[in-house]
C-alpha cells in the first residue's frame, strides 16, 4: 500500500497561508510522529512513523496567493505544490489528484460546504476551519455524505487543545462542581473587518470566532443547547462603509442548566497589546475557574514600542539545529488529530466509528452550526426590533423537535404562529 497521505490546501488566506500550510511544510520534512506526544496519541507513533505526507496542490480564489503559498512551501521544503486559482479550483484539483486523500477547506466561513461536499463526493477525507458551516442544513448534508463515503471530517476546533483547556477539561472542571453559568470572550482587531478579510458583511464576528468557544464549551460538558437569545450592534464599522456588525452578544442555555454567556467582535483598536483579546470563565456549585487567554503573565516593552502581550501556546517557533524552525503549538494540534484518525483509517483498517474519539467531528460541529444559525437569525430579528423601540423578545429553542425560532412580536403584529420552525431534524 502507498504510505503517503496526499493534501490539497483550499484557502490560503491570514490562517491556510500561515498555520495550515507551515504545519504541512513540517509533516513533509519530518513526518507525524513527533506531534503524537502533544495530543496524547504517542501510542501510535511507532505505527506511523513511515507515513509520508505530500502537499500536492495550493488553490486560491486569486492567482497571486496561490503561487505565493506554493513559493514559499518550495523555500521550506525544496518542495513545490501545484497552484490553482479561481472562483472553484477545487474541482481542478479534485480532477487532477483523484487519488487525493485529504483536502483541507480555510476558504472564508460561508465558502466551507461547497468544497467539502466535493470532495467528499470524490472519496477524500477533510480537515476544515471551523465553523463547519453556517447552516443546519448544510451541516446534515456533510454528515450524511461523510457517512455515505466513510470519510472523516474533522473540524479544526483548536481551543480544546491549549493546555489550559485541557486542564480544566480533564480536571479542574470536576473540582467546581455542577456548572451554573459562564461567559467567554473573543475581541479581534479592526484590521480583520476592515482590511484583512472583504467578507465581513457575509459574516459577523459571533459566526467568525464565537464557534471556537461554543465547541469549547460543548467539550467540557458534552451539554447540548436548549435555547438562545442573541443581539448585535452596528456603530463603528458603518462609518467606513461596511454594513456589518461590530458585535454580537449570544446567551445560551445548556441541558445541564448552565447558562453561558458568548461576547464577540472585531473592533478593538490596533494599539490594543495583544493580537486579540480572548477569555473565559466557568461558576459551578462548589467552585469557579477563569482562564484569560490572553493575558498569560507574559508581557514585555521597549524604547519605541508599546507594552505588548503574546501567546506563546497557539504556534511558535522551535530553532533546529540546522537554523530550521519547527512550527509548534495547540494550534498544529488541531490539525494533527484529524490526520491521526485518517491515517488509522488508510493504513490500519480503522473504522469511522473507532476514530471519532481522536478529533472534533462533524458531529461536534453540527452543534456549533446549530447554535451559530439559529443565533444569526435571532440576532437579526432583535436588532431589527430595538431599532423599531420593540425591545429584544426573540429566542431559539432546540430540541428533539429541531429549532424553533420564537417571537412573541408576530402575535403584536396580528400574526398567529409566534412559532416559527427552523428546521425539523433532533439536535
């Protein structure tokens, strides 16, 4: 059997162009065992330590990306990918590498589905940036094909792998107790909605970041949400023209009876001294535990340069002898998870069901998706309704009845059904 697991990059954008394809630039050189360690799945790395990985093609929407992605995977690795672009180049490369066995889609959040399904259609595994996708529907149709194709799509979740989280995971929350309710917190620069990404009017910044701390939550409890109340504002962003929420409050009540509250948006100012501002914070019965993200206790300052913070557990640089800098962090855990339970597939006969537990699935992610769709059309209901002095009334509602989207106003405005199905499948 050919030992080489066979990679097409999708996107290569602020997070394909740097994580994905530096972490691929090291599978290359150096292979996957010397990630397992990390991810606690050292029991396989004599298993795997023959398995080659190729990065066999690099596409983007413009040309210009493409082939500077691909030049600089050929200056790490003396390697060079094929390039593509367009509005679709997936389908090339899907023509041109029928024997692909992964494609990882980091195209923009609402650009994720069309590329997985393809490719699962085609019979290659996926690894994709989260969220999966930003419809229930959508969601369903991936799960039901990955099923169909006996295919892994993993979800790169990556703040279960930060060892904080881990710790809180694994240990301390059992020491709080019952949980009671929590807040979490991801604030992005101005730069993301304004320069770096030109898709922010197809997004906001709940569906962008709040997915990693919705999964997060999900992990440590495996609680599925019951209900949610969402509301955004627009201030900032429209003074430059961009009709986009600045950002976006979602409460979320879980089986288990926490009530989480989820805060996101992308416009801290650029003199802010870390990269983002992230945190959150859990209260149960018998205890409390707070984990700020982005202030570690690393913090330094230099004539001409401002205080300035940096996390130094997402991906950082390890020097080789040689001068090579190894690319390492929760970060490329993420991704090493998913390709483990790939490589159990291809090489030991695992089956789909044997893997789940090594990544976040589809599965995981259809939750996220869930949670993200439901609060989009809420949000957008109760900033309609504020702007009209009608307060915030609207809701969601999951269950084994599917979502439910309930707003009180339609019966203030003669409409009957103040139940309004969103989609009919269990969550």
């Amino acid at each position: 059997m050919d030992n080489t697991i066979r990679i097409a990059l999708i996107g290569a954008g602020m997070f394909g162009g740097d994580v994905h394809l530096r972490a691929y630039a090291d599978l290359q050189r150096f292979g996957i065992s010397g990630q397992l360690a990390r991810v606690g799945l050292d029991r396989w790395s004599r298993d795997l330590a023959g398995v080659k990985f190729e990065l066999a093609a690099v596409a983007t929407r413009s040309q210009k990306s493409a082939q500077l992605s691909q030049a600089n995977f050929k200056q790490w690795t003396g390697h060079t990918p094929k390039a593509y672009s367009g509005e679709t180049p997936w389908l090339d490369v899907l023509r041109d590498f029928p024997d692909l066995d992964v494609m990882a889609v980091a195209t923009p959040d609402h650009l994720h589905t069309q590329p997985i399904l393809a490719a699962l259609a085609k019979g290659a595994h996926i690894i994709t940036e989260k969220p999966m996708c930003l419809s229930i529907q959508e969601a369903d149709q991936i799960i039901e094909l990955a099923r169909a194709k006996n295919r892994v799509v993993a979800v790169d979740m990556h703040k279960r792998y930060d060892p904080d989280h881990l710790r809180v995971r694994d240990d301390i929350q059992k020491r709080i107790g019952a949980p009671l309710y929590g807040a979490a917190y991801l604030e992005e620069p101005l730069e993301v909605s304004t320069s770096t990404f030109k898709w922010v009017e197809s997004s906001d910044p709940f569906s962008y970041v709040g997915p990693h701390w919705v999964d997060l939550i999900y992990s440590y409890y495996r609680s599925k949400p019951v209900s949610l109340t969402a509301v955004g504002q627009k201030k900032r962003l429209v003074r430059d023209g961009i009709n986009a929420y600045d950002a976006v409050q979602v409460r979320v009540e879980f089986e288990n009876g926490m009530s989480i509250n989820f805060h996101n948006n992308w416009i801290t100012p650029p003199d802010f001294e870390g990269p983002v501002n992230q945190g959150h914070e859990i209260v149960g019965a018998d205890g409390k535990v707070e984990s700020d993200q982005q202030y570690r206790g690393f913090r330094w300052w230099n004539k001409g340069g401002a205080s300035r913070t940096s996390n130094n557990h997402f991906t950082r640089d390890v020097i080789r002898p040689d001068g090579s800098r190894a690319y390492v962090g929760y970060g490329v855990d993420s991704l090493t998870v998913g390709l483990v339970a790939i490589c159990r597939m291809k090489f030991s006969g695992a089956s789909l069901n044997e893997v789940a537990p090594l990544y976040p699935t589809a599965e995981d992610g259809r939750i996220t998706t869930a949670i993200v769709h439901a609060a989009a059309l809420v949000r957008d209901l109760n900033f309609e309704y504020l702007s009209e002095g009608k307060g915030a009334p609207v809701t969601a509602r999951f269950g084994l009845d599917g979502i439910t989207i309930v707003d009180p106003n339609r019966a203030a405005e003669g409409i009957e059904k103040v139940f309004q199905r969103l989609y009919e499948k269990a969550i």
